[in-house]
C-alpha cells in the first residue's frame, strides 16, 4: 500500500504493527523537519499511536495548554499535538482541532482505532471492510485500498454512479467502488470490540437569524480571515499561492503578502486562446501590487493528451469539474519548487459567491421593486446561469433546483446500455438534501455536497505531485462566521460575495474589482472541436470503447456528432454544460480502462446482463 502513497510523502516512510493492527505513513516533511517529526508517533510508552494526513492550525495555543497540564512534547510537529490531546480529553478533542486532517488513531489499552475527518473535508480518507478476511483497510486513496485488498474484480457501486452520472459528483460517503466509503466531513470513524461505527463530532448548522449591520459583518470577517491566513502561513518550508484573475485566491494572496517575511510565489495557469480565457493579465496586475514574483503555467491542448490519464489516476475516480486538468497542470508546476500552497477555495460556497444565490433571492423578494433591483444588478456573465436555475424551477414545477444537473433520468434511461440500464434504474437522489429556507438549503447543500467534491479534487491534484493546498477561508472561525451571516449581508448592494469584495477593496487595485466572475475557465470545447477531436473521439465512439460497459454504443456516437456541430458551441456559457458531459464520458472512459490495465482490477456491473471492462 504505501509504495503506491509514496507521491503523497516522498520525505520519509514508515510503520508500526501492535498484533492486528498496523500504520502506515509517508511523510511531507512541512513543520519540523527533523526525524522527531516522522510518523507513525508514539506516545505514553507506545501506548498511543498516530498517523496524519494534514495540519493543525491551532495546535500553539492547544500545545500550550497541554504542556501547563503536564504534556511532554517531543517534537516541534503540529500532528504530535492530537496525541496529548486526545490523552486528556478524549474523542472530545477531536472537536478543538482547527485544521485540514485526516488521521488513524489507535489506543493500544483500550483497543480502539479512530478514522478522523476535518469538518468540511478538506483532507480525505478512505475505507473498507473486507467480508473475507474482516480486515479493516484504510487509506488516503482507494489506489491504495485496491492493492492491499488483493482482489482482481470489483463491482461498481450503482447508487454513486447514478450519482456522478446525475450531477458530475458523488454526495455523502459514496465512492464508484462498491464497500469502499469516503468519510465523511466532521466524522469519526470507530473500530473496536463493539464493532465498526461512524459518528459525527460536527455538523454544519444554520443558526436562528441575528441581525447585524452590514459593516460589522465586514469587520468581524476582516479581523477572522487575517488571523485564519496567518495561521496557514505556519511551515517550515516556503509557502506559494495560486493566483487568478478571482477575488479569493488572489485576495488570500495578498493578505498573504502583508502578513509573510516576503510575499509568496504565486502560479497562475493561462492558454494560449486569450480572451475569456486569460486571467494571467489580471493575475499579473494584483501580483505586482503586492509585489509577489508570479509563475504563468502554460497550459495546452497537448497537456490534456499527455497528462488526461494520469490525472484520472491520480483521483481514483471520476471526479467533478472539467477545469481539474488546469489545476494538476499548475500543482505539478508549483510542486517542482514548493512543499505547500494557498488557495482561495470556499469563498464561493460560503459567502454566496455563485449566481445561483441571487436566482434565490429574486425567487424569495416579496416585492416588485426588491425584484427590480435585484434584476438592474444582474451581470452579463451572470446571466446564463440566472435563466438556467429560474427556468429549472419552472420546469420543476415550482421546486428550486440547487444545483445543475447533466442527465435527467429520462435522458440517462435513453443512453443507459441494457445490462446497465437495469443495475442503475431509479432516480440518482442527490442534490438538494437540506432543510429550511431556500438560502439555507443553498449554503448547506453547498458545504454538505458541493464543497466536499471540490476539495476531494484539490487534495488529489496537488498531492499528486508531493504539494499541500491549504484554503484559509475554510478555517473553523470563518466557517462559523459565514453559518451565523445573513444572505442579505452577504448579497449586500445585490452584489455576490459583498463580503470578500469589500475586503478586497483593502487590498487589490481598484482595476481588480471590475473583473468578471471566472472560476478557472478551461478552454475544452475549443479543444474538443479542434486539436482534441481525433483523440476524443478514439476514446468515447470506438466500438471497444470501455464506456459501452454503460452507455449504448449508438448514443455515444450520436452525442459525441450532435455536440460537434451543436449551434450552443456559439454560446459559451450555455455550451459548459455539454462540454461537462463530455468531460464526463472521457472521465469515466479513462478510469474503466485505467482500474484494469494499471491496478489489475475488472470492474464489473451486474444485472440482466453481466459484463467486465
């Protein structure tokens, strides 16, 4: 298992074995470097063992209170801090750990082993109990689950499928491969006499509306994310950013800059297409306002031909977003010079920055003219998405759609060769699980199900290549802070992302403010109706294509020649969504094909007809 880890921690290796139970870890040596730093850690005459993936944002104050209650440190390690804690508080103290982690941890005389997951899954962890042996595995990529399970098939899971193939994401603890689970965000996973259990040490929760002015919201979240960057600024390696042409990576950047010795190097991907496409200019232009050194990684239609496959190795599964091929492109550039960056992920999802905030807030005004002003703020960018979900919710029959969907189950009943058509017959139930308001359901389908998805891929793209991303607007303050913030504060003035904007204003050029929303356009189409036709085409119409294990053969075809010659390739925002679909097909192609030829496993859908790929 952990020879195929190694890219996670190339710095040092190393296990430990206490009769059934062994650990295992390769190591990013960040914070302290020294062996004293190297896991697995002992504690209290091996009596505790430990193996993290991750950082410990507060373990400073933590570790001072455990040192004035007796705790003898051996390290200067952020992770060693989670054993004396949990030494004098229990599984309780999982719940005071403000970081992004995964770890194990097993006390020896109780026989217990904990599986522990940050709160908003910014750090995964796998698992699976083989039905064989009873065996226990785990790990931070199923890559690694597959090796020590040893099995040459694997079924697919046929819930998580119709899940991906429904909305491009998988929601909960649900992986493509049948038994293996991903745990969840803000959740403990408990193996001892008793059995095997998970429970939850934390959930998101909207609290009752408390009031507040405009300008104290802002202060309040200046003071939270500038203590939240320093303390992601923690390492004993330098630190980089990425940087865009957005507010959030670029105003984490910044805040970066004015708290660091230096400010730090920040990456930017651009394409050769210019246009929409560019955000190197405005990168260029916050950059040298903070006077940070930028790295501009160019990226091409060749890269999707070289790289497509390792990416979807590295993800272990079809994952969301087509813009992931940029973002392994930028890590692996970043990870050639640096051990650690920031990014600016969460602002969207937690402080309404998406257009579909102001769709609800015109659904929910209650009078003309709130309605009015609402629409007079709308911009040009944000008007595809606005007429997507509005003209969703009159379809549905009044019920707002929260989040976009690839396949209607009509469509996919369509497309579905026979033998899968009958494995994953029903709705895919997911999207929209929440309760509450229609803001409510907005934010916590973001954080519970969105939110996670992205940061799944984000910890696999950049780990891929040995870099830590760290997300400063995900620290626990902030989080709570955007729980407890109104919409009408953050959609101050009508204008997405009020908060983060206002801070921007603080610390970017006034030029900066005028850019378009963008989120890290990928020119994919382009390349799919150009330089990528050949290759795309190979992959999804072959007849031996792995993808007729689900789809129809003729549907792969006809869909593959409709989005060719499609008129919506004119309208690029209303083309995205096909595009999703055929960034999907090839995502899902890749790894059918890839699970037999690099990790020996057939993967096998069972129904009125049983095939392998």
């Amino acid at each position: 298992m952990l020879p195929l880890l190694a890219h996670r921690g190339p710095d040092a290796a190393g296990t430990w074995n206490s009769g059934d139970i062994t650990l295992g870890h390769r190591r990013l040596a960040i914070n302290d470097l020294s062996p004293a730093g190297n896991q697995p850690m002992l504690a209290y005459e091996a009596q505790l063992a430990l193996v993290v993936n991750g950082e410990i944002y507060n373990y400073a104050p933590l570790r001072r209170e455990l040192e004035a209650a007796g705790a003898v440190f051996r390290s200067n390690s952020d992770s060693e801090v989670i054993l004396h804690a949990y030494r004098q508080f229990g599984a309780k103290a999982f719940e005071r750990l403000n970081g992004m982690f995964a770890f194990a941890l097993f006390d020896v005389a109780a026989q217990r082993l904990f599986l522990v997951r940050d709160r908003i899954g910014i750090k995964p962890v796998y698992h699976y109990s083989d039905p064989q042996s009873g065996a226990l595995l785990f790990a931070s990529e199923i890559k690694g689950i597959l090796a020590a399970a040893g099995r040459t098939s694997w079924p697919i899971n046929a819930q998580a499928l119709r899940q991906y193939l429904g909305r491009q994401n998988l929601a909960g603890d649900a992986s493509l491969f049948a038994g293996i689970g991903l745990l969840e965000p803000g959740s403990m996973l408990i193996d001892d006499a008793a059995g095997t259990r998970v429970e939850r040490y934390w959930k998101a929760v909207v609290p009752a509306a408390n009031a507040r002015s405009f300008s104290a919201d802002a202060a309040e979240f200046s003071l939270l994310f500038g203590q939240s960057v320093e303390r992601h600024l923690l390492s004993d390696v330098p630190v980089a950013s990425y940087m865009s042409a957005g507010f959030d990576s670029t105003l984490v950047a910044s805040r970066a800059a004015s708290l660091a010795p230096q400010p730090p190097t920040a990456y930017t991907g651009t394409f050769g297409e210019g246009g929409w496409y560019d955000e190197l200019s405005g990168a260029r232009l916050a950059a040298g306002h903070i006077g940070a050194p930028i790295v501009p990684v160019m990226i091409g239609a060749d890269d999707m031909i070289r790289h497509f496959d390792d990416l979807i190795r590295a993800l272990d599964e079809p994952r969301m977003g087509l813009g992931a091929i940029s973002q392994f492109m930028v890590a692996k550039a970043a990870g050639c010079s640096h051990k650690v960056i920031l990014s600016g992920h969460g602002g969207d999802e937690l402080f309404s920055g998406y257009p579909v905030f102001k769709a609800a807030a015109l659904v929910t005004q209650n009078t003309l003219a709130g309605r009015l002003r609402i629409l007079r703020s709308v911009r040009l960018s944000e008007v595809p998405p606005l007429v997507y979900f509005l003209g969703r919710q009159v379809l549905g029959g009044g019920k707002f759609a929260v989040l976009p969907r690839l396949f209607s189950p009509n469509a996919l009943k369509r497309a579905l060769s026979p033998g899968a058509a009958a494995v994953l017959g029903g709705n895919d139930d997911t999207g929209d699980t929440a309760h509450g308001s229609l803001y409510e359901r907005l934010l916590l389908t973001y954080i519970n199900s969105y939110l996670p998805g992205l940061l799944v891929v984000e910890d696999k793209v950049s780990m891929a290549h040995a870099l830590e991303t760290r997300t400063p607007l995900l620290d626990n303050e902030l989080v709570d802070f955007a729980l407890r913030t109104g919409p009408e504060n953050k959609l101050h003035g009508e204008q997405l992302k009020a908060i983060i904007k206002n801070e921007a204003r603080t610390w970017l050029p006034p030029e900066f403010l005028s850019f378009p929303k963008r989120g890290f356009p990928t020119p994919l189409a382009k390349w799919l109706r150009g330089p990528l036709r050949s290759w795309a085409e190979a992959r999804i119409t072959a007849p031996d294509s792995a993808l007729t294990l689900i789809f129809r053969h003729d549907f792969l075809k006809q869909t593959f020649a409709r989005y060719q010659s499609s008129w919506l390739r004119h309208l690029r925002p209303l083309d995205d969504i096909q595009t999703q679909r055929m960034w999907m097909l090839l995502s899902l192609e890749s790894w059918l094909r890839q699970t037999r030829e690099v990790h020996g496993v057939n993967l096998e859908l069972s129904g009125n007809e049983t095939r392998q790929v």
